[in-house]
C-alpha cells in the first residue's frame, strides 16, 4: 500500500483503492478478514479498454488494423489502464469515483471512470468509458484475485452457465460454444441472463458476485487464489464480438459482491 490509497468503510466493512496502481482494489476486509490476495499485481483491477486476451495484440476496426503490446506473449492482455495512474474526482466516507484518461498505446482518445461505492455487506463497482471524437470498439470488465483460503477450508464455487467458450491452445476461445466443464479452469463462461456466481468459504462467508454482464471468466489453477471476472465479451472479444463507444453512447458496467458471515 502507498500513501496515496484511499481507504472507504461501511459498519466492519473496508476497502482500500489504489489510484496510482491502475485504480486497483489493494484490499477489502469485513470484520478484519481479508477478500483479497495481497501484492501490486493482485487484489482487483479494472481491465479496460479490453478483457483477457487479444490474440497475437491486433484487433481491427474497420479497415485499420492496431497493434497493442505483447504484454503476454505472443498476446496482450487486460487492457492498458491497470498500468496508469488514475484520479481521484471525488471521495466520501463509503465512496469514491476515480477517472483515467485512454492514451498510448491505445490509438482513441476516451475518459474510463470507476465509482467504488461500499455497504456493510456489499461492494458495487461501476465502470464507463465515454468519448467525445471517434467511436471505437472496446471492452470492460473487473479481475478480482479472492483468496483461495481465509483460515479454515478452501473456497467452493457454484454457479450454472449457459454455455462455456471453447479454449483453443492458445487459451483464446475457439468461436465454438460447449457444454460447461469441470474445472480446473481458465475458461470464458456465457450467463445470458447475467454474471451470478457464489464464493463459499464453508463455516466462514459466503460471497455473492452478481453483474447484468453476460460473460464470466473463471481462474482456479493458482495455489492461492481464485479469478471470478464478470465482463462485457469474452476474451479476443475486440475482434470476435465489439461493442463501441461512440460519443452519443459510452460502455457502462458494473458489478455487485454481496457477503454474509456463515
């Protein structure tokens, strides 16, 4: 943590934003249990103005194809504002709302806002991206790593999705829907009816991640810490399935997680 975070509560609940850290969440605690696995590159970032991947960095508008850094190589991944320094425009005891300014290397001029906004049982993000020249194609969506553990047994996910992307090798979807799998995973899960997903940590908490979104991507495979991403496409989603910002209509999200002790 660095001096600069901002730290919001409700009642026993805390969260702790990072403005210079990509507008990062460093920590959410209830009742002095921490959510969230520590360090710079974890707790919870936005990713915009792309999710996941983005097979081999190009994606195309139009007749113009952009070449973004292989911050994953041979792919780019998550967007570029997790990079940059955010500001802060407004902050209250429970709320705050940062903003963050699109700029190299990403080719369209656009402002990203976050409002993080804190109850005594919930956390609810909400995400936007406007702009006032081009329309461009773009993505949004929020990458929590929760805890695999709180100090007694691992954490249980359940949820029921309509359909799951097939991964290629290349861990981008293959444009073939399929029938959801066992997990392990590292997979893109399709929830037409919206992003609903509950986190058990049995005879502790029970956490609820709900978003009007109709995409989820789900990440086990690490030792410490499991990924429960709502956003609004799948990864590679710039080329596959592109929603536009266009000056008369921004891309909004957001996401509610709702908790209750066990």
């Amino acid at each position: 943590m660095s001096s600069g975070d901002i730290t919001l509560t409700a009642g026993n609940a805390e969260v702790t934003v990072q403005p210079s850290n990509g507008c990062r969440l460093g920590s959410l605690r209830t009742d002095g249990i921490e959510l969230l696995r520590q360090g710079d590159r974890y707790g919870c970032f936005p990713m915009v103005p792309w999710c996941g991947r983005i097979r081999n960095g190009r994606f195309r508008d139009g007749a113009v194809v952009h070449q973004m850094p292989l911050n994953a190589p041979p792919h780019a991944i998550h967007g570029t504002a997790r990079d940059g320094k955010w500001r802060a425009a407004r902050v209250e005891k429970s709320s705050a709302v940062f903003t963050y300014d699109l700029t190299d290397p990403w080719p369209y001029q656009g402002r990203v806002s976050q409002v993080v906004e804190l109850a005594e049982d919930a956390l609810t993000l909400t995400m936007s991206i406007e702009t006032y020249e081009s329309s461009f194609p773009a993505q949004a969506g929020w990458h929590p790593w929760f805890n695999r553990n709180l100090g007694g047994e691992d954490v249980r996910l359940d949820f029921a999705a309509a359909w799951q992307e097939e991964r290629g090798s290349d861990h981008l979807p293959t444009g073939r829907r399929i029938a959801p799998r066992p997990g392990p995973w590292d997979d893109c899960f399709g929830m037409p009816d919206g992003v609903d997903v509950t986190l058990t940590w049995p005879g502790q908490l029970e956490l609820n991640v709900k978003s009007r979104e109709q995409w989820v991507v789900v990440y086990d495979e690490q030792k410490e810490a499991v990924c429960v991403e709502p956003q609004t496409g799948p990864p590679d989603g710039l080329n596959s399935t592109p929603r536009f910002v266009t000056p008369l209509e921004p891309l909004e999200t957001a996401t509610t997680w709702s908790w209750r002790r066990l």
